[in-house]
C-alpha cells in the first residue's frame, strides 16, 4: 500500500531542478563517450602530407573538436542572453526548456549518424542547433538561478555544490557504464547504437519534466542576502543583509577575471584530453575512455567534500586559491603521462579543482540585486564562452604543432594559466580583509 506522505514527497522532489540536473548529466556523458568514439573511428585512416599516420589521425580528431567547439561556443551567446532577458522577466523555465529541446536534437543527430552511416559534419549542424537553442550557457544559468531563488540566502552556496555535486555523481556513474554499452551491439545495430538510444530516452524524459512537473519558486519582493562584502568568512556566525541595491562593478570585474582565466585553463586541457588518451602510448578503448571520464567527474565529490572540510577555517578566497593550486598541480603533472597509471595520479591531484567555479557563480550573486541573478549568471557564461574562442583554436594549434616532441606541453601551459587565475583572487582577498578591519575599528 502506497503512503500519501512518501507519494507527496517523491512529487515533491520530481518539481524540483535537481532530477532534471542528474538524468540530463546521465544522458550527456553517455553521449560524450559515443561521439568520442565515433570520432576516432571515423578518423582512423585520415592522412596529412610528412605525417605520420598516429599523428595525422590526432590531428583529424583534434581538428573536428576544434571546429565542433568551436561552434558549441560560438552560437549559443544571443539566444543565452535572450533566454536570459525571458528569465528575469518572470519566465524561469525559458533557460531550461529551450536548451534541453536542443540537447535531445543533436543527440539524435549522433543517432542517425550512426545509424545512416551519415558524414561525420553533420554532427556540425547538430551543435549549431543545440548552441541556437541556448546550449549549455543558457541551460546551466537557468539551473543555477533556480537553485538560488529556491534557497535561503545563508544556505545559497551551498545549495549550489549540491547540485553540482549531483552533476557530478550523475556524470561518474554514466562515464562509468557508457563504456560498456558502447561495446554493446547485434548484427542489425551497429556500435553506440544502444548507448545513443539511452541517452536520447533520458533527455526526452527530462524535456518532459521541465515542461510539466518542474516547479518555479515566484518572487514577490526583496529578499535578504548574504554579507555584500565579497569574501567574507564562511561560518556560522556570519551576519545576512539585504541583497545589494546595486552592482558591485570592481568585485565583479575581478571575479570575471579569476573566472575567465581559470577557465582558459581548465577549458584549453580539456579540449585536448579528449585526442591525448587516444593516441599511443595510451591508446584508450571505450571502456577506459568511460572510466577516465568517471575519474573527472569523481573530482565533483572530492571538491563538494573539500568545501565541506576547508568551509570550517577557510575564507572563500582561500578555498578559491586551494582548488586553482590543485588542478595547477594535476594538470602539470598530466604533462608527462605516458601510462594510465600516470593519468590517473595526475587527475588523484585534481582532486579541489571543481571548488573555485561554483564559489565564483555564489560570489557573483552577491553582488547584484535579485532582479539580475540570471542575467549576471548567464554573461559569466557568454563571456566564458568568448574565452573558449581563444583557447580552443590557441590550444589545439599548439598540440599539434608539439606532437612530435613534447605533446603534454599544453598540460603545462594549461598549469600556468591557472596560476595567473590566482592573481585576482588574492588581491580581492587583500581587498576584503582590509576591508573587515576597517570595519571592526570603526565597530570599536
């Protein structure tokens, strides 16, 4: 027999952003995995004039990943800053539905590529729709501004790691399974076939949700927030004051700063991992492409647990600073990873190297009024998508061009970057000290 009190809450729960989160993050990685496949399937015999073939097939994957980035980032900034305009407006579904409509089309794109045998540039026009749609810019804003307007201003940063602990947790259990469907097939279907037909099903399923059961907290007046000093300690002794009637333009020039550089950082190493474990002396398959994924997204528990551990003595600039020193560590040590053994180590040392974005996104919101979360929230990500148009074409022109004599070289670059992410960190932390001080003489 059913209880209504359980019943209730499972309703409860399906009207909230967090099952949205989990089972979009679910289908993405499996996606992920087949593209990463199919590509290097597709490029296995690409041949470039003095190139070895190893090298000509690198420089076939890294191309299509440039040129697909660089679509994923490029067309996603008008519609994400009209969906944003909706969202403030009253309409907060808007930045959620759009891009999970373009979600589940470009995965149905990669289908049919598959299934049709079709040229592997479809998956061109597959991106440019879902970037049209909002892409994830819009997408994981919206998520975002939701997570916010439905938590209390002392609880708001924390809030946020939850779901993007939940994002995490969804994308290391579907890294780890999305290996094994690959493998899976008949004599009519040919490989990827089912994992692509799960991920299709399961943002169907959250297109669905958002639409009719995803519940939207209405805002009727003013509601206070957390102290409008930029860093302030993370305790529980900390005063909340009404949210700022205006923006903060030098904190928010600053933590644009921190944010736009770590993400050259982290942006520019990702986009070249995806080819690096593929290439010899690695040559991964697609059960160990499933499992080195689930050990990036393993990184979403150990910084959830970092914030958790280091939240108690340390200031949010100190924890900013430890997960930029983590990944600036890790990704260098990436330069030299010769052995899957040696991959995993360097991502062991990545542990924090999720905390520094969340805390920019919780930080950012406390520098403007109510009415322009979404709006602040969303040009973080169109101006992080700007950075990806430098980086991406910078960092893969730089790999192939150092193929033949140090191809972890953009690990090390990627290392610098994030050490020159620190810089505006650590002045904003001086600024918010002196600050403080200040402020206790003029108590006294």
């Amino acid at each position: 027999m059913l209880c209504p009190g359980r019943f209730q809450t499972g309703f409860a729960l399906l009207r909230r952003i967090e099952p949205i989160v989990v089972m979009e993050q679910l289908g993405s990685t499996l996606f992920e995995t087949a593209l990463q496949m199919v590509v290097r399937d597709r490029c296995a015999n690409a041949t470039y004039p003095d190139v070895s073939r190893d090298d000509s097939q690198q420089k076939a994957i890294t191309n299509f990943y440039m040129n697909y980035n660089l679509i994923t980032k490029l067309t996603p900034i008008i519609p994400a800053l009209l969906l944003a305009r909706l969202s403030d407006r009253g309409w907060r579904r808007a930045p959620v539905v759009a891009p999970l409509t373009g979600y589940l089309l470009s995965r149905l794109f990669l289908l049919l590529v598959v299934l049709l045998r079709l040229p592997l540039e479809v998956m061109f026009g597959a991106t440019a729709v879902y970037g049209l749609s909002g892409g994830f810019s819009a997408y994981w804003a919206g998520v975002m501004t939701l997570a916010s307007l439905d938590s209390t201003p002392t609880d708001r940063s924390k809030v946020m790691m939850i779901v993007e602990l939940l994002y995490g947790i969804a994308g290391l259990v579907g890294s780890l399974v999305s290996g094994h469907l690959f493998q899976l097939y008949t004599p009519n279907l040919a490989q990827g076939t089912i994992l692509l037909i799960v991920s299709t099903v399961l943002h169907l399923l959250c297109l669905i949700q958002s639409i009719v059961l995803l519940q939207v907290k209405q805002v009727h007046k003013r509601e206070p927030d957390e102290s409008s000093h930029l860093l302030s300690r993370a305790s529980s002794s900390s005063l909340a004051v009404e949210a700022p009637a205006a923006v903060n333009v030098v904190n928010v020039v600053l933590l644009f700063a921190a944010a736009i550089l770590y993400d050259f950082a982290v942006g520019g190493a990702a986009e070249i991992l995806t080819a690096f474990v593929l290439k010899a002396p690695l040559s991964w398959s697609a059960t160990q492409v499933g499992y080195g994924n689930a050990a990036g997204f393993g990184i979403f528990l150990t910084s959830f647990l970092g914030v958790i551990l280091f939240r108690r003595w340390a200031s949010d600039a100190t924890l900013i600073l430890i997960g930029m020193m983590s990944f600036a560590v890790g990704i260098y040590w990436m330069s030299f990873a010769t052995a899957t053994w040696i991959f995993y180590l360097a991502r062991s040392l990545t542990l924090f190297a999720l905390i520094p974005m969340p805390t920019i996104r919780s930080l950012l919101s406390q520098q403007v009024p109510l009415s322009l979360y979404g709006t602040i929230l969303t040009c973080l990500q169109v101006a992080l998508i700007f950075a990806g148009l430098a980086y991406i074409p910078a960092f893969t022109k730089i790999y192939q061009g150092t193929l033949d004599w140090f191809p972890g070289f953009v690990f090390t670059l990627s290392s610098a970057f994030s050490v020159l992410a620190m810089i505006p960190i650590s002045i904003t932390g001086c600024r918010s000290a002196q600050r403080r001080q200040y402020e206790r003489i003029q108590g006294d």
